[in-house]
C-alpha cells in the first residue's frame, strides 16, 4: 500500500472549538495513500539529534510507491527528504499542491544521477 510521508503536523488554535485543530486539511492527498505524519506540531530543527533519529526510524523503509508531503518547518523538510532520498538510493516522490486543480500532483526525481 502507498504510503504518504506528511513532515510535520501542522495545528492552530479555533477559539470557536476552544482547541488545536489541524491547520490544513490534507485529505486530498489520501489519493496517493495513507497518511503518516513523521513530526510533532512541536518539533523544531534547533537540537536535530533527536529529530534526525526520528526521522530515520520512521523512514528507513521509504520506497519507490511512498511519498513525501513537504508541510512544516523548512528546516525539517528538508532533513526529511534527504533521509527519505538516501534510503531509496536517491529517488523521492513528492506531493505539490496545484490550486488551480484543487488537488496534489505527483513530482519524482532521481537525487543522485
């Protein structure tokens, strides 16, 4: 089953529902799989040891079918894809959010060639 990367949980306060409430809605990305986040609302790149094994952990099995949901902080994108990138000897499949279209597009690159 396909698999969707998304970086880091993104939330806000709703004062009408007086709670954190998901920033964006990703549902739309469901097309492309199941949706896994890698990294709390929390996380921040300023001691990256603890996020790098994170990251490493919860990506280690990252494949041609998975793909990485580039949300959060630009920090941790960007550990995010080059883990993702090096455990699939440099191919990565990213989601792109096309307005126009109202959905996410698929971009795929080879890293290393």
């Amino acid at each position: 089953m396909n698999r969707v990367f998304v970086v880091q949980k993104q939330m806000r306060f709703d004062r009408d529902v007086g709670d954190y409430v998901p920033k964006f809605d990703l549902s739309p990305a469901r097309e492309y799989g199941e949706l896994h986040y890698l990294l709390s609302p929390s996380a921040a790149p300023f001691s990256p040891e603890s996020i790098l094994a994170e990251l490493h952990e919860r990506l280690a099995d990252f494949g041609d079918s998975d793909y990485l949901l580039l949300v959060g902080n630009p920090c941790l994108i960007g550990f995010a894809t080059a883990i993702a990138s090096d455990y699939n000897d440099g191919r990565i499949n990213l989601l792109q959010w096309n307005g126009k279209e109202r959905r996410y597009l698929p971009v795929s690159a080879d890293l290393f060639s």
